[in-house]
C-alpha cells in the first residue's frame, strides 16, 4: 500500500517539471507527471521485489531520487528529440 506515496511524489514531481522546464509546447501536460509516477512505482516494485522492505531508509530514498533525476533528463532528451525532428520536417516541407 506505500507504493501510492512513490507513485504520488514521482506524479507531482513530474507535473512539476512539466512546468518548470522549457519545451512544455512541444510535449504533453501528462507525460511528464505519468513518467514520474511510473519511475517511482517501478524503482518501489523492483526494490521490494529484491527484499528491501519499508523498514529500509534505502527503499524511500531510491524511491523518492529516481523521478528526480530521470524525469528532467528524459524531457530534456525528448524536447530535443522533438526540436530535430520538427526542424527536418519543415525542410522537408519546404516550409522552412
């Protein structure tokens, strides 16, 4: 049942992240806070899963870093990705 707190606080910084870095026009409101919460729901699974139970200060902090660090890098990546990709297609179009 303590997983709903990793998959709330991966969710809200997610949905944090969405607004506070650039290239929000470019991707949806609701990646950001679903990748967030699928990072932090999935750090939690594969760690109990492993045997750490909650007792385990290492459970909540792998947890709690994970959306941390991989959500701002993953809408960066695709921000990027997007930018590339929209900038081939005008060429390609000729609207360029």
């Amino acid at each position: 049942m303590q997983i709903i707190i990793a998959l709330v606080f991966g969710a809200a910084v997610g949905g944090l992240l969405h607004f506070v870095q650039s290239g929000r026009d470019a991707r949806g409101v609701a990646l950001a806070p679903l990748l967030g919460a699928l990072t932090g729901g999935l750090v939690w699974l594969v760690l109990t899963w492993a045997g750490v139970t909650t007792l385990s200060p290492w459970l909540w902090l792998v947890s709690f870093a994970a959306p941390l660090v991989v959500v701002p890098l993953t809408l960066l990546l695709l921000t990027r990705a997007r930018a590339a990709h929209d900038a081939r297609e005008r060429v390609r179009l000729g609207i360029a």
